[in-house]
C-alpha cells in the first residue's frame, strides 16, 4: 500500500479507495439499546446481553479526553471490557484527540465505535461536541478521517434530524451526503427529532422537539445504500414491527431503562428467538459478576505495558483484592464477589409493572446495603418470580 498523500483532499480519496473498513456487520433488522449517561455502565450493559443477545448495546457517551487520560480503575468502572456485539460511543470535537481515544480503547476489545453528533447538554456543547457538530458537517468528516487514518476503525455517527433553525429536510440530507461523500461512514444511527442548544434541558429535548419519521424515511429512500437506524419514540412492540421496510433497525433507550425486561418480548417478537426468564436472566447475570476481576487484570495489565498516556495509578490499591471493598478473600484463597448497588442497579427494574414490584425493589435495596454474596441473591428474591406471568405467544417475526 502506497503512503498517504500530504494534502487534505488527496487524504480523503487515498483513504476512501485503498483501506479496507473494520466496520463489523450485524444483522439485516439492528434491534440496539442506546448509550444513557450513568445508565449503559458495564454492569448494565452485560445484563442486556443476556436479556436479549440479538440486540447491539452502546456504552454511555465517553468523552475522548476522559478515555485518553482516565486511570485504569476509573476506566474499568466507566466502560469495562466489551461484551459482544458493544458500541463504544465517543464524545469530542479534536480529530486527534478521538483518534487517541480509539487507540487506547482497542487493545481492550472494542472494534466498534460511534461518534456523538446529537447530544445538547450544555457540558457537551461547552467542549464544542455533541450536537453542535451538526452546524459544520465537515468537522464530523474530519473526525471519522482522522479515526480512519489512525487506525483503520469505521466510525458509525448517531446524530438528529436537525440543530436549532437548522430543521429542514434538505439541510438534513446534505449533511450526511457530505459525511458519506467524504468518508467511508455509511451507518447512521438518527434521533428524529431536531434538538435545541438553548432554552431545553436534555430530557426536554428528548420529548418536545415533534418526531420527524418522515425525514428518516425519505433519507432511506433516497440514500438506500445507507444503514439507518431510527431513535425516538418507541415504546411497543407494534411501533418496531410499524418500521419493517422502512428502516434497518431501531434504537432504544428509555423503554430498556425503564423495563429491560422488554427486550426479551423483542427477542422473541421481532428476532424469532427463544426469550430468556427474568429469573435466568439474574441468575445468569449474577454468575458473571466475577468477570469484573478479570476485568480489573486486563486494565491493570493495560497500564504496564500500553504507552504512558495518562497517569497509572496505584496497583495494590486499586488491583490488589484485599483492599477491595466488593471482594472477599475466603480462608481457602479463593475470592467471593461482594454485590455492589451498581452490580444490582441493572435488575432493580425487572419487575417493572409487575405485582411485587416494590417490595422486589426493597430487597434489592437491602442486599446492596449488605454487601451480600452474588450466591446469596436468587434465594433472597425468588419468592418475587412464583407468579409472574411468561412472554406472551409469539407472535410473526420481522426477520429469523
């Protein structure tokens, strides 16, 4: 392979006709749970690979500084490794600076990776990221270049319909024309709803701005070449299978949150697949809590031996399991994971509207307060699930 052009122009060419992208496929209906600040942590996000293995999980929005130069135990409780089928989703407006970001994430397993062009909190939009992006396309084509250049990795780009006056259709196309003209990016992942920098809040942003289905629509029309994916507004069974032809997937985030018990009706609705019990579901999920020690070898094994980009922090402190206050060391040498709230957070809501519900909570309360073994929970909680009710007869799905 010859070496890279010097100027910007002949870049952007050599990169789009002669790399090869990394970009995983997934399959033809994309069913994915959407990045959620303090919500899609790693204990979460395990939790929905058991729930429904199907679905494509992002990880909350990381921003490119925090990753480049976040201690290893920070970054172990912020991200973790990857399960399968994980989108790490990257905030940040410097092309270098992402491009780093992406660098430290790969040696950790993370092949897939999304760039946030649709997010208005006022933090965000300070750093100049986020959404703000959107009103100069051409920075987003300079940070999926970049990333490319660097490593080879294919950003996707999750992003809205519109940004403050800029709300028409055509100014919706053109920017992705420019991003799919310039760079091998040809995933989009699209809230459908333009957002507003000032005067909304987040969560006012997430339900005033009207949904436009119809710019979505007609850019999967226009552009059918494209992956898109639809976020906003879904909430039922019947709005996904509303999308068949029209999209290539849907993106949720509330309703998981809320119930993620609900993406096991979507694995059996819309995938064709057997759902999980919300009682296997735990109990599979509990097993897998000693995986965070070897989580926690793997970042320690990241700060020997990767580059000295940011500060290493004290090994015995944050590696060493006796002075970790979630294990326990038997007298026999073996270690007992102790249950964290933040382990219990992900299956708090699986009961949700649900007889029991509350008094299910309560106990999950008390177990974290307790810092009770991982063994201890299902008998503590089982009486919760005697009369809870299957999934109901599935009904015709959209793909097998």
């Amino acid at each position: 392979m010859s070496e890279p052009p010097e100027d910007l122009c002949s870049r952007l060419n050599y990169v789009n006709n002669e790399k090869e992208s990394t970009q995983e496929n997934f399959s033809s209906f994309e069913i994915s749970v959407a990045p959620m600040v303090a919500i899609s942590t790693p204990e979460y996000r395990q939790f929905m690979r058991i729930v429904s293995p199907s679905s494509l999980v992002f990880t909350e929005m990381i921003v490119d500084t925090s990753l480049i130069h976040m201690s290893s135990s920070v970054l172990e409780r912020k991200i973790g490794l990857p399960t399968d089928k994980c989108v790490l989703q990257i905030g940040g407006s410097n092309p270098e600076q992402i491009a780093r970001a992406v660098k430290r994430a790969l040696p950790l397993g993370y092949k897939n990776f999304n760039l946030n062009c649709g997010c208005p909190s006022d933090r965000v939009q300070s750093g100049s990221f986020g959404a703000i992006l959107m009103k100069d396309p051409f920075s987003i084509v300079r940070i999926l270049q970049a990333v490319y250049l660097e490593t080879g990795i294919v950003m996707s780009v999750k992003c809205r319909t519109g940004v403050d006056e800029i709300e028409d259709y055509g100014s919706f196309k053109k920017m992705i024309e420019i991003i799919v003209e310039n760079t091998k990016c040809r995933t989009f992942y699209i809230h459908a709803r333009k957002c507003l920098l000032k005067g909304l809040s987040p969560a006012d942003n997430r339900r005033i701005p009207p949904l436009k289905y119809d710019y979505v629509f007609q850019l999967k029309k226009e552009m059918p070449e494209l992956k898109i994916i639809l976020n906003g507004g879904l909430r039922e069974i019947s709005d996904i299978k509303s999308l068949e032809g029209k999209v290539d997937g849907v993106m949720l985030g509330r309703k998981p949150m809320d119930d993620p018990m609900f993406f096991a009706e979507v694995e059996a609705k819309i995938l064709g697949n057997s759902p999980v019990s919300t009682l296997d579901a735990i109990s599979l999920y509990l097993n897998g809590l000693q995986r965070r020690l070897y989580a926690r070898d793997m970042f320690m094994q990241m700060d020997l031996y990767s580059p000295s980009l940011y500060t290493v922090p004290n090994k015995k402190r944050d590696h060493d399991p006796n002075t970790l206050s979630n294990v326990k060391v038997l007298p026999s040498g073996e270690v007992e994971y102790l249950c964290r709230h933040a382990d219990l957070r992900p299956i708090e809501t699986v009961l949700h509207g649900r007889r029991g519900c509350k008094e299910y909570k309560k106990e999950i309360a008390k177990i974290a307060r307790n810092r009770e073994p991982t063994h201890a929970v299902i008998p503590a909680i089982h009486k919760y699930f005697l009369n809870t009710l299957p999934i109901s007869e599935q009904e015709p799905c959209i793909t097998n």
